[in-house]
C-alpha cells in the first residue's frame, strides 16, 4: 500500500485547503466589480464566482431588498431548508446547520403525484413542501419548472418562504424562469436572490445558501 507520503512530488503546486481558499478568493476580489454591493451580498457573489470561474457573472446576480438579511436570520433560526434536488441539498455545507435540508424529489409519492397529474417529478415535489413553506429557505439550482410551481403555488395563497435563491440551469425555461421570479417578488411579497440568464446550477445554488451561513458564523472573505 502507498501512502500520499510516499508519492514524489512531480508538479508544483499549492496543497493547502486553506491557502487555495484565501488565494482564490483574492484573486476572484482581483477580478470582480463587487461595489454597490453589501458585506453579505458581496460574500454570495464571490461564491458564485467562485463556483462558475467566471468573474463577469457578478453583474447577473440580483438581490432583492432584503435578502440576505432575510436568508441570515431564517437560517439563525433553524427555518427549513427546502431542495429541488438532491446535488443542492448535498452541496450545503453541514458543519454550519443543525437540520438536515429537505429535499422530495426521490419521495415516493412525488413520482405517484408526477404521473398522476401529467407533470414533472420536480413540479410534484412542491406538493410535499406546504408544511415547511413557511419561514423557509428554498434552493432552487436545476428544474425550471420547480421555479415556476412554486411562484403559482404562493401566487395562489401558500406559505412564503423567507428567502427564494431560484438559480435553475439550461436552456429551456431557465432564463424565463428566473426571469419571473425578479419581476414578481416584490408583488408577491418574497425576498429572492437570482442569477439571471442561462447560468446556475446545483453547485452556485447551494454556494449561495452556504455563503449566509458563513457570515452568520464570521466567516467572511
């Protein structure tokens, strides 16, 4: 059996975690237009950043007026955390939360429910969301259509969740998506942060939710 000890060292590069960390976040400082920005804002945005590699994607980012005081305070509070799929709720960091993120997708009686009303399992989902809406925290990082569901499910009277981050990835309904939720959060009465376009997925989704928990515990970059 080799141990990492006995490898010889070939390549030269960084292998501390903390290191790479705090160097990336500098350069992604470096790199980034973060004025205009809050403290809290300005730590979601790096890690978006940072999950995309693309530093021009900070100008998509919308927050809503108060978002990440919202977001901050629902998950000091232990406010449930509510996932599209399975990859978001993986993706929170679980060191800095005392409640497991919950996620329906793979329920049992999602697929029941998506069958029967002729719609997809993400859509369906939503259904099993109605007794932890309140309060929430919602992570939305791949299914369009869950974005879409959950905006006509509190249009029509369901519990508002504290904070939406509805940051779907793809090319059909995506954009439109996301699109929606800016337009319709102040008539609706949620508070969102959103990455407008294309661009998103599972890994940005949960970066952003794992950015409030930091500063929530002072980490801050």
């Amino acid at each position: 059996m080799t141990s990492s000890d006995d490898y010889q060292c070939n390549y030269q590069y960084e292998n501390n975690p903390q290191a790479i960390e705090q160097d990336s976040f500098r350069q992604i400082r470096e790199l980034t237009d973060l004025s205009g920005l809050s403290l809290d804002q300005q730590q979601v945005v790096m890690r978006v950043v940072h999950s995309l590699g693309l530093p021009d994607v900070a100008e998509q980012v919308r927050f809503s007026a108060n978002a990440t005081q919202a977001g901050r305070e629902a998950l000091a509070n232990n406010g449930a955390i509510l996932c599209d799929v399975e990859m978001v709720k993986q993706g929170v960091t679980k060191r800095m939360i005392t409640q497991a993120p919950l996620c329906f997708l793979n329920d049992p009686r999602t697929a029941e429910l998506a069958k029967s009303k002729g719609e997809t399992r993400s859509m369906a989902a939503l259904s099993l969301w109605q007794d932890d809406l309140a309060g929430s925290v919602v992570l939305i990082g791949n299914a369009p259509t869950a974005l879409f569901r959950l905006l006509e499910m509190i249009e029509q009277g369901a519990p508002k969740p504290a904070l939406i981050i509805g940051m779907p990835v793809g090319f059909v309904g995506a954009a439109e998506s996301k699109e929606a939720l800016w337009e319709a959060h102040e008539k609706l009465g949620v508070e969102c942060i959103t990455l407008l376009g294309r661009m998103g997925g599972s890994a940005v989704t949960s970066a952003s939710c794992n950015a409030l928990l930091r500063c929530n515990i002072g980490e801050y970059y």
